[in-house]
C-alpha cells in the first residue's frame, strides 16, 4: 500500500519521548521553551505560543485580536473547516470568498468585494503548501484597517517571497497534527512580531492566570505536553530535509506527469516556495476523479479529496451564507481536486510507481 500520508519518525523522536517520560517532568516546562524559542527563530518572528491543536491556535489568536459578536472576518471558501468555524465559534461571522484556481489560495480580488463596514480581520490561508498572495491580501487588509492572519496548518517552512509564512500577517496559525509536515501527533502554536497577542494568548491557555492562582482574564487549559514538544523539537529540526524531500517527490510527479492529457499539475509560483503538504492535482473531467481514485486504490495506491465540499455549502455555516454563488472556483475545486501520495517517506520508486498508474489511467479513461 502506497499511503497518501505518513509522518516521518526517526530514532531521535523516539528518544527524546524516553528522556521525557524518565525525566518524571511531563506537563509544560523547559522543552516546550525550548521549542517555541527554536521555532520562532526558525519562522524569524518575536514570538510563538503552543497550544493544543491548530484549531485552537485560530480560536485563541481570534480572541486576542479582540473578534466577536458583530464582527465579520474574511476566509477562503475553500480550505479545511477550522478556519471558518472558530471565527463563528467566538461569536464573529465568516464571509466566505472565492480563491485563485492557480494556487487555490484566496483571491485578492474576491477579498476586496468581500469586505464590509464590520469586516476585522482576513484569514490567508495557505492551502496544500503553496503560499496565498501576501502583498495583494496585505494591501487590502491595509487600506481598510483589517488584521491580517494567516492559517499555516499547511505551511511550516513554505516561503513567500524570502519570507516564512508565519511571519507576514499579524498572527500566523500552526497545527502539528499527525499528518501536518512538522507534527507532534496532535499540537498548534501561534506566531507573530505582537506582543500583545504573544502575551494574550500565553494567559488564555492557561486559565487566564498571570501567577500561580491569580486568575486575570476568562482562560481555558489549551497546554501541549514535554513529550508533544521533545517530539516538535526533533521534527523541526528535520523539518528543512523533510520539506525538500516533499519537493523532491513534488519534481518526479511534475516530470512524470508533464505530458499527461486530462489534468493540471500544481504550479509553484516565482514568488514562493511551496512545501507540498499535498500533491493535489485536478481532474478536468470531474466524472472521471472518483474512477481515478478507485482504479489507483486497485492498484494498492491510496489517494484523498481535499475538499469534497466547499465551506459555504456545509449545513452548519447555512445560516451565513448570503449568497449561495459567491465561490464559483471553490464549487469547481471541490469537484475536480485529488491528493496523490504526498511524504517524506515515498521512494523515487512509489511516486513513479503512482504517475505511472495515473499515466496509464488516462491513456485509455472509462
Ligand atoms: C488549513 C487548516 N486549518 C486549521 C487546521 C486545524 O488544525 P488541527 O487539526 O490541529 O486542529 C487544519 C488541520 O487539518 C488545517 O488543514
């Protein structure tokens, strides 16, 4: 079976969970220091703050910025759930807009029709790897007075034009989920150059106490553990390698698959630096990606739609949609995208293996 996804943990990972767990020191101490200062230096910001998962790093970023009833903030229609549902989840309403079908990252042109009176903040997130188009969304964001926040669940160490994102908006979002390119099984940290934030979101994990039972602001527990950050520290600092290996495999699909007729290859931008978190390619006959995707399962090859359904026509955000036809190229993605294999782990063999499969679907298709 040649999977869509798998982390890649060496011996170092292992090892440092071990010194961990004889260490008798478990909850948050010096490793998980030691990884907010290694990863802050690694993305060029002041600083990061870890919490729980990716979803609480929105959720928690949204609360420092001040978000809420009344407030709307712009997202891409198109992305994983989170990032819409933790703008509504403290009271705020998400305005779904549309994305460039070259990078599927939001359109700066659809931002700036999305953008009302109670608009706050935007969320750029940057889809599959591929940085979104900072200086368009940022010149937006500028002339309207909205924060600009970006959701790196899917980027950790992906470039905008020299620049990690992460450290180009006012607050960057991470998840180290188990899938992510730096992982800790489950985990999420904020990033930003404001103190303010830093320092918000340091309380708001923490019961909101600025000394031992001294209780400041409405706080929750939104902690990682010593394991969660002994692991984090190693995958960052395997991260560069494992990002190129992505880019590696990224190269022999692009070489492979080049003369194929019936799809689009992901495309790098000359701006950015693209970390592959997925190799979504789209299928130009929508009819044809299910059939796909069944005869590479026949052949042992596993493969994944990110996403089947745009967020605007989820059941829950039904209540916020004020316009059904606002994202025509989030509706188009959501029916044509699918994720090859996409690791550090895959042999030069395997992802051969898969454009071969898929070269040999679409010399004689269904
Ligand atoms: C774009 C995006 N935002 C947010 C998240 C949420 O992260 P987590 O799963 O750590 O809560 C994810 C995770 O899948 C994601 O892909």
């Amino acid at each position: 079976m040649i999977k869509v996804n798998s982390p890649l943990i060496g011996d170092e990972e292992v090892e440092a969970v071990a010194k961990v767990l004889r260490s008798g020191i478990l909850a948050a101490s010096r490793y998980v220091r030691e990884f907010e200062e290694e990863f802050s230096r690694y993305l060029g910001v002041k600083h990061v703050v870890t919490v729980s998962n990716g979803t609480i790093a929105l959720y928690a970023l949204l609360k420092a910025l001040g978000i809420g009833g009344g407030d709307e903030v712009i997202v891409p229609d198109f992305t994983f759930f989170s990032t819409a549902s933790m703008v509504a989840a403290v009271g705020a309403k998400p305005v779904f807009t549309d994305i460039d079908l070259s990078t599927y990252t939001i359109d700066p042109n659809a931002v700036e029709r999305s953008v009302s009176d109670r608009t706050r903040a935007v969320i750029a997130v940057h889809l599959y790897g591929h940085p979104a188009d900072m200086d368009e969304v940022v010149k937006v964001a500028r002339e309207r007075g909205l924060y600009v926040v970006e959701d790196c669940a899917q980027s950790h160490g992906a470039e905008y034009r020299g620049v990690k994102t992460g450290g180009i908006g006012d607050v960057g979002a991470f998840s180290f989920y188990a899938t992510k390119n730096l992982t800790m099984g489950e985990g999420g940290a904020i990033s930003t150059n404001r103190d303010d934030v830093a320092g918000f979101v340091r309380l708001f994990r923490n019961h909101g106490q600025t000394r031992r039972y001294h209780h400041e602001v409405f706080g929750w527990n939104f902690r990682i553990t010593e394991v969660q950050a002994a692991i984090g520290l190693q995958q960052l600092r395997r991260l560069d390698y494992m990002n190129e290996r992505r880019r590696e495999v990224a190269r022999i699909y692009l070489e492979e698959l080049s003369s194929v007729e019936g799809i689009r290859l992901p495309v790098e931008k000359p701006w950015a630096k693209h970390v592959y978190h997925q190799f979504t390619i789209w299928v130009e006959d929508s009819s044809l990606r299910g059939k796909l995707a069944e005869f590479l399962g026949g052949r042992g090859i596993q493969t994944s739609v990110h996403y089947p359904k745009p967020l605007h026509e989820q059941p829950v955000f039904r209540g916020y949609v004020a316009n059904p036809n606002c994202c025509p190229n989030s509706s188009a993605a959501a029916s044509h995208v699918l994720s090859l294999p996409m690791h550090p782990l895959l042999t030069d063999e395997e992802v051969v293996a898969v454009a071969r499969a898929v070269k040999e679907f679409f010399s004689n298709p269904p």
